[in-house]
C-alpha cells in the first residue's frame, strides 16, 4: 500500500525536477541579448553554450544513468541538482566567453543529463501498471518548463540585470531541486538489495551490461529516438523564423511555439495513455508515422490560422511519442539496467536533436527557403517509422527457457 501511493510522489518528484533542471537551461534564449549587450560577447558565440549543452547531456546521460543503476537515482539526482546549481551560479560570474560556454554549456549540460535518465529509469520501476501513463506525467512536468522557467527569466531580466537574473535561478534550483531529491527513492523491486538475475519474468535478466548494449533491441531503440529527434528538432527550432519569412510579425510567430508547447503537454498524456491500452511499441510506431506528415504539413502552411494548426497536431505528436521509449525500454531489459538503457537511447535523442539547428540553418543559408527542411524532415520521420517497424520484443526468460 505504501508502494502504491508513493509511486505517485516520485512521479511528481520527476516531474518537478525535469521542469526546474530543463527550464534552467533553456532560459539561455531568453538571456542571450542581454548577455550580448552587456558583454559584448557575440550572439553566436553565447549560443554555442546550447549547442555544447545538447553535446553534454547527450555523451553524459549513458554515464550517469549507469551510476543511477549501481548506487540509486537519489545519489545522482541530487549531485545532478547541486552541480546544476553551481553552474548557473558560476556562469553568471563568468568573466569571458569561453569560461560562461564552459559552465553553462558543459557543465550545466552534464547536470541536467543526470535528472532525466535516472529518474525515467525509476519511475519505470516503481510501476507495473499505468506505466505508459505515470513516464508520460514526468515527461509532461519537462515539457512545463518553456511555459513557465522561461516566463520566469523573461520576468527577472526585465527588472534585473542578467547575472543577478540567473543567480536567483542558481538559488530557485537549490531551493527546490536539492530537497526533491531527497523524495526520491528506487524502486521497491532493487531496495532489497537488488534483482535476482535468474528471475524468470525478466527479459534478459541473466545478461551483463555489455550484452544488453549489443542486444538488436537496444540498437534499434537508439536508431529510432536519433531519427525521431533529427526529425522534429529543425521544426522545433526554425518555424518560428519559418514564420516569421512568410509574413507572419514576430509577436505571433513566438505564439506558434507556445501553441506547439501546449499541445505538447495534452500529447504526452494521451499517447501515455494509448500506450497502456493499446501498447507502447504499436502506438510509437504510429506517433512516428504521423510525426514525419506533421513536419511535411509545414510546408503548407502559410498564414497564421494555418500554422497553429500544425503546431499543435506536430507538437501533439512529436512529445507524446518522446516518453513511450522508456516504457519500451523497461518492458524488454531487466529493472537493474534500466539507468543505462534509457540512458543510452537518450543519448542517440540528444545527439539528434543537435542536427535539427545546424542542418536548418544550412538549408536556409543554401536555398533561402525553409522548405526542404520540412520535406527533410519528413524523410527522416518516414525512417525512424520503418527503423522502429523492425523491432521485436525481448523473448522473456520464462519463454526462452521452455523453448531450451
């Protein structure tokens, strides 16, 4: 009974944490002119800190979901958190470029990797059913954090300059992410010292990390989130530009990523509750059909009416398909490598969601046109539709000792 009701306060703690650690970071856009007239420090040059955090978070996240696996998420979250808040303390102090690209960028990169995959992998453990359901609310609590971390930054630098703006973040994710952390515990299943390796309903329980790794599963796993995130990541960050290039005056332009955002939180929970229903790995392989048409359907688009309503079908579709991975994940490896796993898949997501950014611009550069982004886009969403066609579940070791 305990089990059964904590598991929704880890689920809040995840949420919680996922809102604070990621809102911290991408409240750079927000400072980025700011810092630019204070500093004098160019435009690009403070947003290749992003670009560096996405490389951080994608090569830290295997790292740090493997030390969530051997000594417990709490640990790992909560040094996640403390670095997190020594970061943005220090890039606010920071007296060149290149030492504000190395605490933001880096440092403040390799924190918030340790807050996603140790806390997916644990949410996963703590629930048997609604699974789907309770990785989609956590994910739902990071997709909160454009609509209210950035808000938020918008409002401290309006009154403050940006160093003290970003101190008081420093101070807010102390404040509130160091005590969360707290909250979090593993799962009843590894608190008891552990899983037994022979357990007969674990799929691959007797395997070792390196086995899993070279598991077609896992390969398949990591192919389809890269492509999946190479898919929506240009969208995400160039339609408002997109937009912006077909008349659309900036003010309603911004409103279209908020309308992408919202749509986003109602897709999370739905698709997370599809998922239970209907199973993680059918409704994933149709979010990704739909996700590859949702980006063709930009091109489309022209005026403002007819960009909400991309944004909000895309938005809908492409972050509701983004947490079924951690329940695929859970349903085919064993409980005690769930860290690395997901880990790992979030790693090939983060390293796909770095091309979106610099292929669009590229494309804009070269054609001064958007549109072979999105038709781009919709050749790679087509990809990771037939990448994760070819998955097939893990045999489950009751299953495979009987065929023996």
């Amino acid at each position: 009974m305990i089990h059964t009701h904590y598991r929704w306060v880890i689920v809040a703690a995840g949420g919680l944490l996922g809102c604070i650690a990621i809102g911290a970071m991408f409240s750079l856009p927000v400072f980025l002119l700011p810092i630019a007239r204070e500093t004098g420090w160019s435009v690009t040059g403070i947003s290749t800190a992003m670009t560096v955090g996405f490389l951080a978070m994608a090569f830290a996240s295997m790292v740090w979901g493997g030390l969530s696996d051997r000594w417990g998420p709490r640990p790992v979250v909560l040094s996640g958190s403390v670095l997190l808040a020594a970061s943005l303390l220090a890039a606010s102090l920071a007296p060149s470029l290149l030492a504000f690209q190395f605490v933001f960028g880096l440092v403040a990169g390799v924190a918030v990797a340790a807050v996603f995959a140790p806390m997916m992998a644990c949410v996963t453990g703590w629930f048997d059913t609604h699974r789907s359901l309770a990785v989609s609310l956590v994910s739902a609590g990071m997709g909160m954090a454009p609509m209210t971390m950035s808000p938020f930054a918008a409002w401290l630098v309006t009154f403050n300059d940006w160093r003290s703006a970003m101190q008081i973040i420093a101070l807010l994710v102390a404040v509130v992410m160091i005590p969360a952390s707290l909250l979090v515990r593993r799962a009843p299943a590894l608190e008891a010292g552990g899983e037994d390796p022979a357990a007969t309903d674990e799929p691959q329980a007797g395997m070792t990390t390196r086995d899993i790794l070279k598991t077609p599963q896992f390969i398949i796993l990591c192919l389809t989130n890269f492509f999946c995130c190479a898919t929506h990541s240009g969208p995400i960050f160039h339609t408002v530009s997109y937009a912006i290039t077909c008349g659309i005056p900036m003010i309603a332009a911004v409103s279209i990523y908020s309308i992408e955002g919202l749509a986003g939180m109602g897709g999370r929970v739905a698709f997370g509750l599809l998922g239970d229903r209907f199973g993680a790995k059918h409704i994933l392989v149709l979010g990704l059909f739909a996700q590859a048409f949702g980006a063709l359907a930009y091109v489309f688009a022209g005026g403002l009416a007819s960009f909400y309503v991309v944004a909000g079908l895309f938005g809908f579709i492409y972050a509701g398909v983004m947490p079924l991975y951690a329940v695929i994940a859970r349903e085919n490896f064993p409980l005690r490598m769930m860290g690395t796993v997901i880990g790992g898949t979030a790693m090939a997501g983060s390293l796909g969601m770095a091309l979106g950014p610099v292929a669009g611009g590229l494309i804009y550069d070269t054609f001064a046109s958007y549109t072979w982004l999105y038709v781009g886009s919709w050749g790679i969403g087509l990809g990771a539709f037939l990448i994760a066609m070819t998955f097939k579940p893990v045999p489950r070791a009751r299953a495979a000792l009987a065929a023996a």
